[in-house]
C-alpha cells in the first residue's frame, strides 16, 4: 500500500552482473547460464540387509559447463586468445568469478568456477538482413563452483 513501511526482503535482480577472469575485471555479458552443480546417486544394497531395497547414497558432484554471451567489440579477441592456448594436455586454466550485483554495484552473490577453461566458442551469425548486435558465446567447463552471499 502507498505510505506504508516497505520491508527489504525482495528477491534479487539478475539483470545486473559482472564477470572477472585472470587479470580481465568487469566483462560486460549480455547472459551467463548453466550454473548447475549435481550429487550423482549411488544405487547401494549391502548383502545382509533385511530390506529388499537400495538406498541411495551421494556419488561424484558434476558441474555442469557454463555458457557466456557477450557482444563482439572491435579489437576484442579475449575468448579466441585464451582458447588458443590449448595445447596437448596443457591448458591455462583460470578462476572465473560471476557477481551478481546492487543497485550501488556492489556484489550481492558470488559464483567462482574454480580451474575454468573454455571447451567451446560460437562465433555470432551474420545475416545481411539483420540489425541485431554481434553476440558470440563460450563454454566453460570447471572443477568447483564456490558460493558466497554479500
């Protein structure tokens, strides 16, 4: 109602973000997804249980690659640069920190992927036709996902 006292228990907004990887601070991406983190079950049934079931027990954790979009800049070739570094079992592996941020621009939530590298680049589409923004995209895999609130 109008005039009455508000609480500030609201869920948060998540059109404003940023992204840091390596020395790169603030890459403005138009859409970060694929943030998933699972337990994968173990079906166990020990051999005298007098329960004619399986229970399920936590297995190896997956996460699931992340995918970045962001626009193509002149003289931006930060996706490619890292890419091509890929070498017979070499990587170079860095920390990608995806903060979820304020009206003030200060981090609210914080994801790290821990030992990222990038598995895939799409280049964006051309159309003669079109007037869209140039849009190309990345793939993530990683070996942790940590979580910080504030």
């Amino acid at each position: 109602m109008a005039g009455e006292k508000q609480n500030n228990n609201w869920p948060l907004p998540k059109f404003y973000f940023m992204v840091d990887w390596g020395s790169t601070t603030n890459i403005p991406f138009q859409e970060v997804s694929g943030l998933d983190i699972e337990a994968q079950p173990i079906n166990y049934r020990h051999g005298n249980s007098p329960v004619f079931s399986k229970i399920n027990m936590p297995g190896i954790v997956k996460n699931g690659n992340v995918t970045m979009k962001k626009g193509v800049f002149v003289n931006d070739n930060s996706f490619w640069d890292w890419y091509g570094k890929i070498k017979m079992n070499t990587i170079e592996r860095q920390n990608v920190v995806i903060k979820l941020l304020d009206e003030g621009g200060n981090p609210t939530m914080t994801w790290t992927l821990n030992n990222a590298w990038p598995t895939k680049i799409s280049a964006t589409d051309l159309k003669s036709d079109g007037n869209e923004v140039a849009v190309e995209s990345i793939e993530i895999a990683y070996e942790g996902l940590t979580i910080a609130n504030g």
